[in-house]
C-alpha cells in the first residue's frame, strides 16, 4: 500500500464500507437476540466445569447436574447461532431459548448464577418479537426517502366504499340539510 493511499484515506472508506454492510446484515436479523442468547448459555455450560482459586483455596462447582449443563449452555449458543443466521425460525428459537432458561434454574447451578438465566429471558423475548422491516421504496438520487411527500392520490383510496350519508359516512352539505346534522345528533341521521 503506497504512502498516498494511504494520506487519501482509502482505508477510512473500507472500513466504512464494511462497517455499512454489517450494520445492513444486522438490521436483517434478530441479531441482539441472538448475542444475548449466546451470552447466557455460556456461563450456564461454564461454571459446572470452572475452578476457581483463591490463594491456596480451589472452589469446584463440578456437581452432577455438570452434563445437563453443558447440554443446555450448547443448545443456547446453537439457539442464537439460529437466530443469526435463519431469521425464519425466530419465534420457535426463543420460545425454546426460554424454555432452556427455565430449566436451567434447578439445573444449572441456578441458571449461571442467574446471569445465563436472565441473558438467555431476554434473548428469547427479544427473538419472539422481532418483525422484520418493511424495504424502502427506491428513491431519486439526491433525494433521501423520508423528505419525499406522498402524493394526496395515493394517500386515499381509489373508490370508497362508503356511500354518502350511510353510517360513518360525511353528509354532504345542502341547502334543504336540516339544522341537526349527524354530527351534531350523536351520529344519528335526523327526520326530515
């Protein structure tokens, strides 16, 4: 890479670029769903399995339920691996990301001490109600998609089907229109 390339800032615009195409690679899929997934099987498979030493002291949390730790912490990161790569399949990963969350309070060490139980809540509720967004409609260049006026054309309906003066319906305004309209009358049509 030459000195000028470099002064130009050539690898700014890269960098940009792909900071672009992740931020649009997010925006496609459940994606904090899936991390906060991710993140709560891993101390719930974790800390079965750690030592943890203070001085000469080793604190072992290895306990019987080690394996059906391991199984569910597994499962979880496969859940927000899902949620990332087969948005598809959201609303069955975090209904089954909860459900491993709650067994993984008797389980697993109170769900990792609780932290695993609460990422992998959120994760699932997050996953459950994520809606994919509506694309933007292509625009002129130089013209951004939230400053364009919508025509009044395409606002309204072609035909409605709401005859004049049926319920719901404006009353048109005429001379032999009585003094009570319907707006007036409680949106009761008036005799007369």
């Amino acid at each position: 890479m030459s000195a000028e390339s470099m002064a130009t800032g050539h690898d700014e615009h890269f960098l940009r670029g792909l900071r672009r195409r992740f931020s649009t690679w997010r925006g496609q899929r459940p994606f904090w769903a899936g991390l906060f997934t991710m993140l709560g099987g891993v101390p719930i498979a974790y800390f079965p399995y750690a030592d943890v030493r203070l001085g000469n002291l080793t604190i072992a949390m290895a306990t019987t339920a080690g394996a059906g730790s391991l199984i569910i912490g597994v499962l979880l990161v496969t859940l927000g691996l899902t949620m990332w790569f087969h948005a598809l399949v959201r609303v069955f990963a975090g209904v089954a990301a909860i459900i491993l969350a709650l067994v993984s309070l008797p389980v697993a060490n109170i769900g990792g001490f609780v932290f695993g139980f609460l990422f992998a809540m959120i994760g699932g509720a997050l996953s459950i109600a994520w809606m994919p967004g509506e694309p933007l409609p292509p625009t002129a260049e130089g013209t951004p998609a939230e400053d364009r006026a919508v025509p009044e054309a395409a606002a309204l309906p072609a035909e409605s089907s709401i005859e004049p003066g049926e319920w719901g319906a404006p009353v048109p305004a005429t001379s032999d229109t009585p003094e009570t309209t319907t707006e007036t009358n409680g949106g009761r049509k008036s005799a007369g």
